[in-house]
C-alpha cells in the first residue's frame, strides 16, 4: 500500500501531498510527529528500530513517531501508530512542535515539522516486530546521559529533541506523571 504524506510550507500549511518515499528522497519539507511514554516513575519508553526500517534501522528512538495522513489529524495519527507499532492504547497531550532536517548516508533525508506528543505508557505492549525490534526504560537524566556520549547509538531526531527542547521534554513528561 503506498502511503502518503502531508506537505506543508514553513508556517505548516497543507500544501498538497507527497508519497513517502519520493518525499523522503527529495527532502521535501512534511508534517510529521513524535510520541514519549512514561511510566509511572517517569521513566520513558524508547523503542529501537527495527533494522528493515527505510533508514535509521537499529537505531533507538523515543516511544514512537510517524506522519499523519492526508485528511487525518495528527493526534488522531499518533494513536494509530501506537497501536501499530507497540499495540499500546493511550490518551496523548501535546507537548511542543519541532521542526528538523536530516540526510543520510543512504540518500533519503528528513525534513518534518513535528508534533511532539506525550502519554502515560500502558501496563501492556504488543511490539510489532517488523517495525521494533526492543524496546527500554530510561529515566530522562538517563537518557541524556547516554546520548551525549553515544549519540550514534540514536536517531536523529531523537539527538535534536534532546538538545534543542530539553525544557519541554521535562515539561511533558512532569504532565504525564
């Protein structure tokens, strides 16, 4: 199935509509978001990708992140991939929107204004193995911590949100516990 993805311009405007691929090879500019989970000791749920993903596969991210389709709204979108990918349900909060651009080596690039959405993560999870491969507790201290010295071991975007919206990491999290 080919998937579609919402262009927009730099005050993120719909402007049309792109398939994946061709908008990741061409770095054209799409919306995208990003999901942290928490659990009750506020520790967040990160998900290694699986090594089949387009790029970035092997790496570790935040809980989830995806695009929004056309016609469907972003925090709608962000429930779905949950289910998708972790086979989690839960209710998201909007934390920040992002905006990053990234190539890599494999010649695709992002380049997303992304919604950052954070939620409690719930007591079960039914990994979908052709997206994560595992997935790990880390405190946001933690977290930091690792990928200051191992930034390699993360995706980018990841790398960004940690560097660039420290402050409204921790105000997200500090609303879901």
């Amino acid at each position: 199935m080919t998937e579609h993805l919402i262009l927009v311009n730099e005050q993120n405007r719909a402007v049309g509509r792109g398939e994946k691929l061709a908008v990741h090879e061409a770095g054209l500019l799409h919306r995208a978001f990003s999901v942290f989970l928490a659990d009750a000791d506020g520790r967040i749920l990160l998900q290694q990708r699986s090594r089949k993903k387009y790029h970035s596969g092997g790496l570790w991210a935040n809980s989830c992140c995806g695009h929004p389709r056309p016609g469907e709204r972003t925090r709608a979108a962000a429930e779905r991939r949950l289910g998708e990918e972790l086979g989690a349900t839960t209710r998201l909060r909007f934390g920040f929107r992002a905006h990053y651009r990234a190539k890599f080596a494999n010649g695709l690039a992002e380049n997303e204004i992304v919604y950052v959405y954070f939620g409690a993560l719930p007591s079960k999870l039914r990994l979908n193995p052709a997206e994560v491969a595992a997935v790990a507790l880390q405190t946001f201290a933690e977290l930091k911590a690792d990928a200051a010295r191992r930034p390699e071991h993360y995706v980018f975007w990841l790398n960004h949100y940690l560097t660039q919206h420290d402050r409204e990491i921790r105000a997200g999290l500090k609303r879901v516990s």
